[in-house]
C-alpha cells in the first residue's frame, strides 16, 4: 500500500498488483513516496528535483495502477536514478540494459523505446539521443562450423547458443565504455537468419545521450555493472514458446525446434531468471505495445518540461 510523508520522499513501502502470468514469481513493487504537490517546483531558476521526483512517481504510480500494467516490479531506487539524471545532476551518458528469456519481447521493448526517442528526435531537428548495442551481435562467429554441419539445423544439435560464453561478452563491455566515455565506436553485426556469420567492425556508432542494449545475457556478471538502469521482461511459458516456434521457422531449424527450445529453456533457469534479482524494473512482455509507447511519450514530455523543449 502507499502511504504518505509529509513533507519527503520514502523509500520503504511496498505496493502490490494482482496481475498474473508471467513466470516470475509475485508482482511486488516498491517506489518513492510523492512529494506534497506544494513543494517549491523551482530552485535557483530551474524545476527542482523535489518536482521532478513528484511527476515520475505520479506517473509510475499511474502505470502501476493499471489493469494491464507494462511493470511487474519497479525497485525503489529507479525514480531516484531516473531525477538524477533528468535533473543534470549526473551530466554523462545513461545505458540501459535490456535482459530477458529468448522470445519474451526484450527486443520488440527496446525497439519501441528507440522509435519514439528517434521521432522525437526528429520532430526538434535533434541528433544522438540514443544508441542502440544488439548483444546477439557478439555471438562468435560459427560460419565455417555450420557449412562443416551443413545446415543450421543440424549445427545447433551439437553447438549450445544458450550459454553466456557463447558471445563475446567482453568486447560487448568494452564498446559499451567506449561510448559512454565519448568514442566512436565500430559494432560487430550478427547474421541471424542463420549462417552463423559475425561481421566485425560492420557498424559505426557515435556516442549519444542514451546507449541501450538488450539481449539474453545483458544483466549476467561480465556485463550487469555496464549499465545505470537494469531491466527484465518476463513473460508466461505459453506465450513463449508459440513466439518461439515462429522464431525457429524463420531460422530454418526443422524437426530441432522443440529440443532447441527446450535447452534454451533449461539454460534460461541457469543463465537468465536469476538475473531478474538484478533488475530495477521488470516488465511484462505481454503488455500492450500502445501501452509502452505511451509511458516512454509521457517521459519525454517530462523531459521537455524540465528542459524546455
């Protein structure tokens, strides 16, 4: 429940959803008690961080006390971190990283979030607000062992993808540092339809206001302290694996769907759901895409308010 102090933001109350589904186990959240509506919104000439405290929690606790909210937990140090950098107080680049089960939606999340940054972007004659990092990108590349096997099919019978070492994980933290210190950056691009090809040095990036990445192993231990703010999408088994079963079409993977898939699903228990305890926020991969698109317009304007823009 929330409940109020006069006067202050408070960091130790937990709030409670009844949405079910999703393969994470309860839907608890915890936020930021809002500040009294009649704090002083300006401070030295520009909106106070007691303001913008109060308008994010405002608008999580909106989102919250939706029936089909797009959060399944939200820690509560995210408005904090969120102010801090809406208010300049951190004046540097912020990552986001993007983590989650093959097929719960993490990509279609970030996506969402890249194409409305992009026609804001757009709409102010604006450039580098954000960039985005693929880490399925820094899969090795497989190429030779899959003409070797002689088709994909048959080389993911006897080569695991769902493995954190399966990437190169450590150059994917070393571009991550490189941008957030400024530096043009070539990324590698993965072939997905499914040569197993990595092409190095295939795209050039330049630093921006946002870097996000998402990908399988995004919040695992080489990678998790590369980003300011940490999400997971969670998703039920069923709808899972039918987005799965249409993946693996896609992929020409043939009578080794189900055994794929089910591998990837017992590394997932290893290699993934733990990293949810990492999150800052969870979401949920079966909410409404309009939903998502709205909660990233609402920020936006916040920012702009801020800022004004």
């Amino acid at each position: 429940m929330f409940y109020y102090i006069q006067g202050k933001f408070n960091t130790d109350f937990t709030l409670h959803n009844n949405q079910k589904g999703g393969n994470m186990a309860g839907t608890t959240f915890s936020g930021l008690q809002a500040a009294p509506v009649t704090e002083q919104k300006k401070r030295h000439g520009k909106l106070s961080k007691i303001f913008i405290k109060d308008r994010l929690f405002r608008l999580f606790e909106k989102e919250l006390g939706s029936p089909n909210s797009i959060f399944v937990k939200v820690n509560d140090n995210v408005i904090n971190k969120i102010a801090d950098f809406i208010s300049g107080d951190i004046n540097r680049s912020c990552s986001v990283g993007i983590a989650g089960e093959t097929a719960s939606g993490k990509s279609t999340v970030a996506y969402d979030v890249i194409s409305k940054i992009r026609e804001f972007e757009e709409s102010h004659n604006l450039s580098n607000i954000i960039t985005r990092i693929n880490i399925d990108d820094y899969y090795y590349d497989r190429s030779e062992m899959v003409k070797e096997a002689g088709s994909f099919a048959e080389f993911a019978k006897h080569y695991d993808l769902d493995v954190p070492e399966a990437l190169e994980l450590e150059l994917m933290r070393e571009h991550m540092s490189r941008l957030l210190k400024g530096e043009d950056v070539y990324l590698p691009k993965y072939d997905m339809s499914g040569t197993a090809k990595r092409y190095d040095n295939f795209t050039l990036v330049k630093p921006s206001k946002i870097i996000i990445s998402e990908g399988l192993y995004a919040l695992t231990p080489k990678i998790v302290d590369a980003f300011d703010f940490k999400l997971y999408v969670d998703v039920s088994v069923h709808v899972q694996k039918e987005r799965f079963y249409v993946r693996a079409a896609e992929r020409d993977l043939g009578d080794s769907t189900e055994e794929v898939y089910q591998n990837a699903s017992r590394k997932a228990q290893i290699y993934v759901h733990p990293t949810a305890q990492k999150a800052d926020i969870i979401l949920s991969g079966e909410a409404n895409r309009e939903d998502y698109k709205r909660f990233i317009n609402d920020l936006i304007a916040l920012i702009c308010q801020v800022h004004g823009i």
